[in-house]
C-alpha cells in the first residue's frame, strides 16, 4: 500500500473511534499545513499531527481509546511516562 494512501486509512480510521467516543480533535502542525495550504498531505510527510485537549490523561478515556483501536486492529501505545496502562 502507499505511503500517502496508508495515512490517510489511519487517518480516517482515527477520526472514525475519536468521534464515536465523543472525543474533540483537530489536525495539527504539518497535517495543518497541508491541508490548508496544499489541500493534501505534505508530500514527504511520515506522520499524522492531530491535537486535543488534556483530558484525555484521564484512564478511563484511555482505556476506551485502547479498546477501539485494539477492536479495528491496531496497537494502542501511551508515552505518558506516568501511564501504567
């Protein structure tokens, strides 16, 4: 699969679990860019930049996170270095 076409699955499939668990989110730094100024993703962009708010720390929401993306295949990782999940 390309590279262009695997992010914008992952994209899509993020925005699909943040919004059936009511989370707010919003594209960010060079996801941002490109999509308001080129209207796609940066070309030689590797990543996704979405921002949300700190509420998120909280462990319950983590763990609903955890599950639904466990539930559509993916390997949910926290680095928050105080997270025991």
């Amino acid at each position: 699969m390309e590279k262009k076409t695997l992010i914008l699955r992952m994209l899509a499939d993020t925005n699909s679990v943040l919004q059936k668990l009511g989370i707010v989110y919003w594209l960010d730094c060079g996801t941002l860019l490109g999509a308001i100024r080129d209207n796609q993703l940066i070309a030689w962009d590797n990543d996704i930049d979405l921002g949300c708010w700190k509420a998120l720390d909280d462990y319950e929401v983590k763990r609903n996170l955890k599950g639904a993306f466990e539930e559509i295949g993916y390997e949910f990782v926290s680095f928050n270095e105080y997270d025991s999940s």
